[in-house]
C-alpha cells in the first residue's frame, strides 16, 4: 500500500531545499515529497516549510534561514495505518452510496450522497440496522424519497453505539445500490464514547501556523488513524473542488477513496497526483501514485492494467536507485505475469 502518511512535506513558501539522506547536495523541495529521517530540509530567507511526521500527529514548520535534519523533528515510530483496499464504486449505471461508506461516524447526524443514476428522477433512500448474529437487516429504520442525490438524516430516530448500520438507495427505475460490488461492506458504526473523546481532543491539538491545506491533511490523518474515513475525506475534498496543486492531497484523497469502496475516484486521484508529480519533478511521489493506480487495478481484477503501472514503478525505482523496492516489484511483476499469461 503506498504509504501516503509517511513524512511528508505538506507545505512550503519560498526556497526551500532537500538534501537527501547519503548526497552531498541539495535539490528544490516540492509540496507531497517523502521524507526520510536523515533528510536534511534548508530554508531561504522568507521562506517556510510545513512536515508532517507519520505518525500524523507531529506536525512542525520550519521558519526562513533554518536547516534541521528530519530525525531531530520526527519521532521513529509511524501511524497505524488501516489495511485494505475495498471494492466497489464503478458501475455509472447503479446509485452506489458515496458517503456514509464503510467509515466510523462521530455522531448520528449525517448527509447520504450516492451516484446519480442516468435516466432516474426520484431515489428511495432506507436505513437498516443489523446484528451480528443475522445474516439479514435486524430493523428498517427510516426511509425517504427524494429526488436529489442526497439526503440528511438528523439522527431521528437515533442511532447507537455497538451496532452496524447500512443504506440501501434504490432508483425509480430499478436500480440499486446493493448491486455495487462493495455493498456487502459498504455500512457504517458509530464511534464509542471514549473513541470520540480521544479524536475531539487530538482535533484541537494542532499548530495554529499551518497553513489551511496543511490543517486540512493533519486532519485528514487523524480521522484515518481512527477509521472515520468520512470525515477525512470531507476535509479534504474541497480543496480538490477548488482545483488545488497538492499532490498531497490528491495521492491521499486516492488511498481514502480506494479504503472505503469508491475506486473510479480513487483512480481519478491517483492519475491527478501522478500527472502533478510528473510536473513537479518528485519522482518519489510520482512513484507511490502509480503503485496506488497498480493496487486499485489488482483490486478490480484488472490484472493487466495492474502490470502496466507496476512495471513504470519499477522503472521509477530503478532511477532512485532503491533496489530494495525494485526486487520487491520484481516479484510482484513475475507472479501477475504468471497469473495472466503474459511476459514482457
């Protein structure tokens, strides 16, 4: 899984530099880079940088005229990042559900967003509650009508800890979101007491001199450590709307989108990032997009598609002389090769 809350460089104004773990020079820095911990950053006059450590709650800036080594700022230890990538999300013809989509929730109070459907004017939206011991919705909780594609529900009636809840949106003309591929996993909980005490106290604890995309990703990263993917995905989704160049915020936005089932925007956020990485120069990010476009393709079963991104990985890897990671692709490569009858 490509590691999107590795140290990274979340923002910077002026001249900033890197000198990379083992060279003799530095390089011009660029927003989404990784960082290793004997990467050296330097900063021009009037000039900042903004890091976010992987453990997603160290968050530093370096002010002008400063040079630190990353180690002496990030601590060694790194977030538990949540596993696995989910189907689902892309047949265009069916109202699969956006949001809420396998995530925890802070509260029960929520907006439901699904795919419009071409052709339909009206949508039945209903909630099911279930227990763990049927293999069937326990209780219909609520359902509305609506021709829009969202509706709020204000927590009425109200919702629990301690059970799994799911949505089901049916079109007029038939179509149904329980026919996307991840619907079986597509619910959502919502989050125990002390869980949200923690998270509302981790929430405030942020740098007030971070910038608003670097708020934004700090956030982002404590709602994923917590699995309240809905919200990172809120936070950061208005960036994108308003034609950011973060390519921070695109790879990211590619992992959430890929943990909660919604793999046609994964994808899209995916190529975003790497078209910017390509741009930008930053070969390390541009390489972690096309393993995220490699991983997102294995998941659908478009193992072909998955081959073709692997192998530009590997040629990215072998320019950054990190043979570990080649060897690795290598294996990757030979197996899907293997499996799909197909060679260089």
């Amino acid at each position: 899984m490509a590691p999107a809350f590795a140290n990274r460089i979340m923002n910077f104004s002026g001249q900033v530099q890197l000198q990379s773990q083992g060279s003799s020079g530095f390089r011009t820095a660029r927003r989404g880079m990784m960082l290793y911990l004997g990467d050296r950053l330097r900063t021009g006059s009037q000039a900042w940088v903004e890091v976010q450590c992987g453990d997603l709650r160290t968050v530093w800036r370096l002010g002008s005229g400063g040079s630190v080594l990353v180690g002496s700022r990030c601590p060694t230890t790194t977030a538990r990042i949540r596993a696995g990538r989910s189907l689902g999300g892309t047949n265009p013809n069916i109202p699969y559900v956006i949001s809420p989509r396998n995530t925890w929730l802070m509260d029960d109070q929520f907006t439901v967003r699904w795919r419009l459907v071409p052709g339909a004017s009206h949508y039945t939206v209903r909630l099911f509650r279930w227990s763990d011991q049927r293999d069937a919705p326990e209780r219909l909780l609520w359902e509305r009508t609506v021709s829009q594609t969202q509706v709020e529900y204000t927590g009425v009636p109200p919702l629990e800890t301690g059970w799994y809840y799911s949505v089901e949106v049916e079109a007029d003309n038939g179509a149904s979101s329980h026919a996307d591929q991840g619907a079986a996993k597509s619910g959502f909980q919502l989050l125990f007491p002390e869980d949200l005490e923690l998270l509302q106290a981790n929430l405030n604890d942020f740098n007030p001199m971070l910038s608003e995309e670097g708020r934004a990703l700090f956030l982002a990263g404590l709602y994923l450590r917590e699995d309240v993917l809905a919200e990172a995905i809120a936070v950061l989704e208005p960036f994108v709307e308003a034609g950011t160049e973060n390519l921070l915020i695109y790879q990211t936005l590619g992992d959430l989108y890929s943990y909660v089932g919604l793999n046609a925007l994964a994808l899209q956020h995916y190529d975003q990032a790497q078209t910017l990485s390509i741009s930008s120069h930053d070969v390390v990010a541009e390489a972690l997009a096309k393993l995220g476009l490699a991983e997102v393709n294995l998941t659908l079963g478009n193992g072909r598609e998955a081959l073709r991104w692997l192998r530009q990985a590997k040629l990215v890897y072998e320019d950054l002389e990190d043979k570990q990671q080649v060897v690795t692709l290598q294996r990757q490569i030979n197996f899907l090769e293997s499996v799909n009858g197909v060679g260089d």
